[in-house]
C-alpha cells in the first residue's frame, strides 16, 4: 500500500542557489557543517567498495561530494529547484537526479547499501508521517542510514516558552526515536550529539 502524500508545506524560503551560503555561513554552522560531514564519512566507510547511497532530502546538494567514490547516488528532494541547485553543483555521472518525497522513494527494497536523511525529521510533526519515512528508509537500504533529528530537552523548551521564545522544530525523545527506528527494523549503532545544539544523529543498521 502507497504512503499517504503529505503535504505540509515544508519549503525552503531562500532560494535554493543561497541555502548552504545563508544557513552554512556562521563559523558555529561551519562547524556543524563539519561535524555532519564526518558522521557521513564514518557510514561512508563502512560501505562496500562500490557502494551505491541515497541522499533524502539532498537539498541543494551540500553532502554530495562526500559521496565522490560511489558508484551510484540518488539524489531526491521534494522541491525541484533544490534539486535543480543540487545537479547543477553535482555534475558527476554517478548522481541521480529525482523530485521524491521520504515517505514514497521510488527505489526497489534494498536498493542501496547506505542512506542518509539530514535535517528533514526535525520538520516533521506528524507521528504517522514519522513512521511512514522511517519505514520508508528502512525499506529502501540493505546496509547503513544516518539521520538526524532534533532531541527534545525539557527543559530548554520550558525555558524558551517562558522567555517568549519560538521553539524550534518538532523535537522528539531520543528513546522514542530508536524505538521507531528498531521497530522498522533498524538498530542503533551510534547516537551523536551535536554540541550546543539539540540537533542528534542515529547512525544505523538495517538488521538482517
Ligand atoms: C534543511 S534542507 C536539508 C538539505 C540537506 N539534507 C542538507 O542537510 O543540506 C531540507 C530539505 O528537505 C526538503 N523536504 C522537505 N520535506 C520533504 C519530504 N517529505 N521529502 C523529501 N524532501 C523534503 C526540502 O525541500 C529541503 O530541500
């Protein structure tokens, strides 16, 4: 059975050509940006030679070049102009190309032997929708998927509501996330914090 097609109207204000230079452009987003990188590495080098990867949602294209090596790597993104971004800074033959969403990627099961979903979960509000993109991403990888969300911390959100200010995202607990996770039949090898932000990535694999 489809995914239900969610429509929540999760689109970039900036336009995409300005995405990595407007959110990467603080030396703390640099280092995050670096922090990121690496986590992708870390997966990237427990993948076969000749791995192929897919990267949901690739944005403008930010992770690509750390996927250089593989033989395959599908590119998806709900917006085309992201895509349209990503492909032009990509040109390289082993990148695929797509408009998808992460609750319905058009790939066979076990597709590719890594995955990684960076900074899209965070945005996600719905607890059914949740569930259909980490299934989703289960389904589609026989090997490894990274993904990031925002960890919920209690008290910082109390004390943002009290302060008058926004919170950010749509934070969750991180007991409830590996649940989900083992539960679509991936198991946590690593949890990794960010530091000073409540961004946190699940590096996972798909049990056999
Ligand atoms: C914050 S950007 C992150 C891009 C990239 N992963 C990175 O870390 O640089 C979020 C992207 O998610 C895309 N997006 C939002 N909802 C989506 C969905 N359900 N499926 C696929 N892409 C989605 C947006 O179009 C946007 O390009």
């Amino acid at each position: 059975m489809k995914n239900k097609v969610y429509d929540s109207g999760r689109v970039e204000k900036k336009p995409a050509s300005e995405y990595i230079s407007s959110r990467f452009g603080s030396e703390r987003m640099q280092q995050i940006d670096i922090i990121e990188r690496n986590a992708v590495q870390k997966m990237v080098g427990m993948l076969p030679q000749d791995f192929a990867v897919v990267d949901i949602p690739c944005g403008s294209g930010r992770l690509l070049p750390e996927f250089a090596k593989a033989k395959s790597v599908y590119a998806f993104d709900i917006n085309a102009s992201m895509l349209a971004e990503a492909q032009k800074n990509n040109p390289g033959e082993q990148y695929k190309f797509q408009v998808a969403s992460a609750a319905e990627i058009p790939l066979p099961d076990g597709a590719v032997d890594g995955l990684v979903c960076m900074r899209l979960l965070h945005h996600v509000a719905d607890k059914k929708e949740l569930e259909d993109i980490i299934s989703e991403l289960s389904r589609v990888t026989k090997g490894y998927a990274l993904i990031t969300f925002y960890r919920k911390n209690i008290l910082k959100i109390l004390w943002r509501k009290i302060t008058g200010k926004r919170v950010r995202g749509n934070p969750k607990k991180i007991d409830d996330m590996e649940l989900l996770c083992q539960k679509a039949g991936l198991s946590l090898i690593e949890s990794i914090k960010v530091p000073k932000t409540q961004q946190t990535m699940f590096l996972l694999k798909k049990n056999s």
